[in-house]
C-alpha cells in the first residue's frame, strides 16, 4: 500500500521544529534493558506527568518482556497497561505508556520496532485523519486513544503503509508532524480540513519554480 502522506514533506517540518534524534539514539546505544531506556527517557516522552520514573520502575522490572514482545501489539499493550495499574504504577490504563516502553523494548540502535510504533496523540490524529475513519462533518479527536484494540488498527495501518525505503522512525516523524499540524489549522471538520490541505497544496505549487518539477501534494488523501 502507498503511503497516505507526503513523508519528505512532513519530516521536514519536524526536521525544522524540533531534533530530538539525538537524546533517542543515544539512549538505545547506551542501554540494553527496556526498563534503563525507559528511566533515561521518561521525562524525554514526556510521560512524568505526575508520574515519577521510581513509581513505575519496579512495576517495569517484574515484567517479561521477551515474553509480550512475541505477542500481537494490542495483547502485549493491553497486558502492560493492566500491569501497571494492577502494582499500583499507574492509576489508570493507558496506550501510549506501554506501547513507548515495549517500543524500548523490541527496538535498537539501528532497527525502529515497526511492531510497537511510538504513539501519541498527534499520530492518532494523523492516522483518523489518512485511514478516512472520521470525514464530512466529523471532528477530529482531542486526544490519543486508551484501546490497545485500537492500538493494534494503528499498527496496522503504520505497517501497510510504511514506504518500503522508509524507516519506522522517519515515517513516525511524518505522521507526528502532519498530525500536529491538521490539529492546528483554522479549522474545525474533517471536510474544512481537507479544503485547507488542498489549499495548502495550491500555494506549495504556485512558488516552485518553473524550471524545477512540480513539489508533490503534501497530503495523497484522497
């Protein structure tokens, strides 16, 4: 399947925002064991929120990670979610922080873990917006979903449409940055969304010159 996004266009912006490659890799090739990656990046995902890193770490340190890692993603969120809540790490369930911690786990240095994808809430709104599932008059969701079934859709839709010369973590900068930025504009419907995308499009074309080829639409939402 074609990507549903234009992934050079978006991953400069993210280039252009923020870097935070660096912090990442360094803590992946320094670390080993999910539960370290996990401790020297917390505050980096921003998920201290309350939450200390030493509420959750002997949660984190009785779990089988090898065990859950084999498993389907919205199993293996779904049993860490529980788990957490369950020790008393977490008051409630959640998505995003057991799918960036078995992330940690299943990825390294150089092999972004397409199977658990990084996930918050600006890449659930760019995969309801791309997948279609919200259009007309719909509006786009507030925040990142706690279904691990819903989860597991996203993962789904990233591994289908994942560009075949594109890694994970490049393509995960895509969708972040599209889905900050549909979260953004001046509109409030799917459909003023996809008027302002096309716009968008028109000005882009517009101011590349004409000696060079076209630019490409900077969403293929059809």
């Amino acid at each position: 399947m074609d990507p549903p996004l234009n992934v050079d266009f978006w991953t400069t912006f993210y280039r252009a925002d923020e870097d935070p490659d660096s912090t990442y890799e360094s803590v992946l090739a320094t670390h080993t064991s999910p539960v370290a990656r996990a401790a020297a990046l917390w505050d980096w995902k921003n998920l201290s929120r309350g939450v200390p890193f030493e509420a959750v770490r002997e949660a984190l340190e009785r779990f089988d990670f090898e065990t859950y890692c084999s498993e389907d993603p919205a199993t293996a969120v779904s049993t860490l979610g529980d788990h957490l809540v369950e020790h008393g790490a977490l008051a409630n369930t959640t998505v995003v922080t057991p799918a960036f911690v078995l992330h940690l786990a299943a990825s390294d240095p150089n092999e972004y873990a397409v199977k658990f994808p990084i996930f918050d809430v600006r890449v659930w709104t760019a995969y309801v917006y791309l997948s279609g599932r919200r259009t007309g008059d719909s509006r786009l969701p507030a925040g990142a979903t706690n279904s691990p079934r819903k989860y597991g859709e996203f993962v789904d839709f990233f591994a289908e449409t994942i560009p075949s010369d594109t890694g994970g973590r490049v393509y995960k900068r895509a969708l972040f940055r599209f889905g900050a930025y549909i979260s953004r504009v001046p509109a409030t419907t799917v459909a003023e969304i996809d008027t302002h995308l096309a716009m968008l499009g028109s000005v882009i074309s517009s101011y590349q010159p004409e000696s060079q080829q076209p630019l490409d639409s900077p969403t293929y939402r059809e």
